[in-house]
C-alpha cells in the first residue's frame, strides 16, 4: 500500500467513523489541526519565505534524493538490510517513498505535518546510520534536510499551501 492510499484509507476510515457517530466533533477538530495546521495570519513576508522553503526544499527532496530510491535497488535493499532493519525491502521502500512522495507532498503544502514527520525520521536514520561516522562536510545536507522538515513539523505549510485551504 503507497502512502498516498494509506492517507486515502485514513481519510474514509474518518469519514466513515463519523457517519456511523463514533467520532465526536472535538476528535474530528483535533484530527483537522493535526492533519492539516499550522499557524495562520502571517504576514507576506512570512507567507513567502516559508513557501519557497517548502517548494525548493520539496522539489530538492524529491527529485534530487528520492525519485532515484523508487523503486528501490537492490543496492538500497542490501544497505537498509546492513543498518539492521527487520524488513529490508520494507524498510527501503519506506525510505524511498518518504523522500519522494514526501518531497512532492512537501513542495505543494499537503499533509505537510505528515510529509515533514516521515522526512525527518528518515534523515535522522541517513545521519546515524550511513553517514554516521562521516565528516561534517558529508553530514551536512542531511542535518539540514533533518532540522527544515522539523520547522515544518512544527510550523505547518503556512497560509500559501493546500493544508491551509483544507483546514479552513
């Protein structure tokens, strides 16, 4: 199952819930604010800055790191196996899918939260165990990766994104 269809299967799962009244308003509130929030009301300044970060460092994500790991080599396999992983080929499609469909998630502002949550945890995994005994110099595209998907994490999309039309 891709991510896109897991966020899909979500999404009716939720629906469904709430026709059949087993979710109450407030669940569905906090589900939208996880799902899709973030602050509102920047200035246009802030607005800009955060959605050319979000659509270069999506892009960049996507097409310079992830579209190569998908589907993923048996390279990629083998190396997902020697950091331990249980499920290999899992694991790297995981690692594949995160910097792609992530990054394109990222670069349009949907499921932002979701998309920078994923990125992270694969960085940190690429910063300890295939660059973990690299130079600064080698770490440092990674690290930067790692802390823009945290502020995003944090921050949300901002109001120039899908997530802020949803959330409304």
């Amino acid at each position: 199952m891709y991510k896109g269809q897991i966020m899909l299967s979500l999404t009716l799962n939720c629906a469904i819930l709430l026709l059949q009244n087993k979710i109450s308003t407030g669940e569905i509130q906090m589900l939208n604010k996880l799902m899709f929030g973030g602050e509102t009301g920047l200035s246009f300044a802030a607005n800009a800055g955060l959605t050319l970060l979000r659509i270069f460092t999506g892009i960049a994500m996507a097409f310079a790191h992830g579209i190569g790991k998908v589907p993923p080599q048996e390279g990629l396999i083998e190396r997902t196996a020697s950091l331990g992983f249980p499920m290999p080929t899992f694991f790297a499609w995981a690692a594949g899918l995160s910097e792609f469909a992530g990054g394109i998630l990222l670069a349009i502002g949907l499921f932002t939260r979701f998309a920078s949550f994923f990125i992270a945890i694969t960085m940190i995994v690429a910063l300890v165990g295939v660059h973990g005994s690299d130079p600064f110099a080698t770490q440092e595209k990674a690290f930067l990766f790692l802390f823009i998907a945290i502020a995003f994490l944090l921050k949300g999309s901002g109001d120039w994104s899908i997530d802020s039309f949803l959330r409304r």
